[in-house]
C-alpha cells in the first residue's frame, strides 16, 4: 500500500507524529530545513497537516501540484488561506467540538482569576509577604454581567458555564441566534458598554482583525475585564496596553497575542493582567483528541470517504 507523502508545516506531538509516520512518508517542515531536499519530493506531496497557528498560503500550495489535503489540528484555521485551498481544490479540515470544554473551563478560570485576583495573591504568599497584611479585596464574579464576542460551539459551552455562575449573559455575534435565552446586541462596543466580563471567543482572520480596539475597549470601562481566547489579532494590542495603563479598563486576562510567542514586556509589569501561553486547549484528553481528528480527516480523504470535519 503507498503511504502518501504528508507535509508537516508545524511541530507535532509525538501522539500524532508516531501514527502519522506509520501510516504515511511525513516530510517534518522540510519547506523550512533543506530547500533542496523540498524540491525533490515537493511534487509529490498530497497532504499538509499543521497546527491552528499554522500559515498555509496560496505560494505554498503553488509549489505542491499534487496537494489535495490540509488537515489542521485546531479547530482555528486562519492561518490556512481557505479560499486559494478551494480554487486549488484542495480539501481543508479541522479539529472542531473535542476542545469545547477545556477552552470554556479556560475562559471562565481567567475571568476568576482577573477578577479575584488569583495570581496576584499568589505571588503575595510566595513572596512571604502574607505576615505583613492581607491582598487588596478583589471583585465578585457570580451575578455579574459576561459578554461573549462569538456564540459559536465555545461561546455556548461559555455561556453555560457563566449561568452556572448566575452570571446575566449576552452576546454578539455574526447574527442573532433566537434559540438561545441571551441578549444578542448587533454592535460589539454596545456590549462591551453592558458587560463587567467581555470575553472574546471569535475566529480569528481578517474579518475580525483589530475588532476589539479603543472605543470597544473604552465602553469596556474602568471596571471591566477583557478575556481573550480566540486570537491575538482580534484585539488592537497597542490600544489594549495603552487602556491598561491608563486604567481604562479594570484588567485583561490573555491566553493569545498577535505575535506569539512574543508578549508585550508593557505587559509584564501591569498588576491587572493574567498571562497564559496559548494554552486553552491544552490537556492531554483534549489534544489526543485533535490528534485522532487529524488523522481521522486523513483517512478519510486517502480512503476516498467524507472528511468527518471538513472546513472545505
Ligand atoms: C491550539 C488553537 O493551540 O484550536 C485552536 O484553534 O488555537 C489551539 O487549540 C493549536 O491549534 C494546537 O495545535
């Protein structure tokens, strides 16, 4: 049976890279190591498989004639450029539903600490300050007001969680979704206006480059919270920073950055802030998870069968 030839475009885990390897010839992101040994096999090459950081390009696919598959392991994709896949007619897949729950336990575990001031505390016990005086108090997040920007499978898993917690939830999205029993507001700044929590759970992409920016941020107010784990692209950091200085907003807790894994150093010394290492779906149940999805999706295409979770 030929084992065909596979393109990896990002570092994967050994759970997905020792399967992929039994099952397929993998080329490990020979694109960027040895232009030469790329050359040789690139007409050969029918899938990609990457990560949801991965950048898969319309000059990329143009080097690879017999590609037909991208199988990404994220369920964000917007580093694939879906659009030249689709005229190439090449098949996108990615790794929707399995992460749900870890990135909504994320999103809800940053709002707490934000908002508690869990990290903070912390470090004041570590620091062996406690004999010296308590933390500052902090601020209750139960009954309070969460805004979710996104109500697609992870908002919703969000949503759930924030009632759970009494938590008045509404949201904006693309369009409003009637079935469901939060208050949808078309525009996002009005919504940050209504929120305590705006939590951010949008694709990333150019549709929603920049759409948490100063105004947004400045309806957000100083005793707001903005929470990200979509993209970093989704938020203009610099306004961010700068609200963040100036106490335009109570605080920010981040998993994701536009320039990962770089982080703003002005971030660093802010007292409001929680820092996380894009790591919302980051367990072992979940990424196992992905793995098989990714190689389900490749199957799949290689048996000539429908993609389980195709994106195109
Ligand atoms: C992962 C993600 O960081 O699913 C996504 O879109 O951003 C994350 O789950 C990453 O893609 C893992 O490969």
């Amino acid at each position: 049976m030929t084992r065909p030839d596979i393109l990896t475009v990002a570092k994967l885990a050994p759970f997905l890279m020792e399967p992929l390897q039994a099952a397929f010839t993998v080329h490990d992101r020979l694109h960027e190591t040895d232009a030469a040994a790329f050359a040789r096999i690139a007409p050969s090459i029918q899938g990609i498989c990457g990560s949801g950081e991965s950048k898969v390009g319309a000059a990329l696919m143009d080097q690879l004639p017999a590609l037909r598959m991208i199988s990404i392991m994220g369920v964000g994709y917007d580093g694939v450029e879906v659009a030249a896949a689709k005229a190439r007619g090449v098949l996108v897949s990615h790794t929707p539903d399995v992460l749900n729950d870890d990135v909504a336990d994320l999103a809800i575990a940053l709002a707490l600490n934000i908002a508690r001031r869990i990290p903070q505390a912390e470090r004041h016990v570590r620091a062996g300050l406690w004999p010296q005086g308590p933390v500052p108090l902090a601020t209750k997040m139960s009954g309070a007001r969460m805004g979710i920007v996104g109500m697609g499978r992870i908002g919703q898993a969000i949503a759930t969680r924030a009632r759970a917690f009494g938590m008045h939830v509404a949201y904006t999205a693309r369009s409003a979704k009637p079935e469901l029993p939060y208050t949808f507001h078309d525009q996002v700044t009005a919504l940050a206006a209504q929120s305590d929590f705006l939590v951010i759970i949008t694709p990333g992409g150019a549709g929603t480059r920049k759409l948490i920016d100063a105004t947004v941020l400045q309806a957000l107010g100083p005793k707001g919270y903005l929470i990200n784990v979509a993209r970093g692209s989704v938020v203009d950091e610099a306004a961010l920073v700068t609200a963040l200085q100036q106490g335009t907003i109570g605080g920010a807790a981040l998993d994701v950055f536009e320039n990962e894994p770089h982080v703003p150093e002005a971030l660093f010394g802010l007292e409001q802030v929680v820092l996380q290492p894009h790591q919302a779906s980051a367990t072992h149940e979940t990424r196992e998870a992905m793995g098989r999805l990714v190689l389900d999706n490749l199957a799949a295409h290689f048996a000539g069968r429908p993609l389980p979770t195709a994106v195109v």
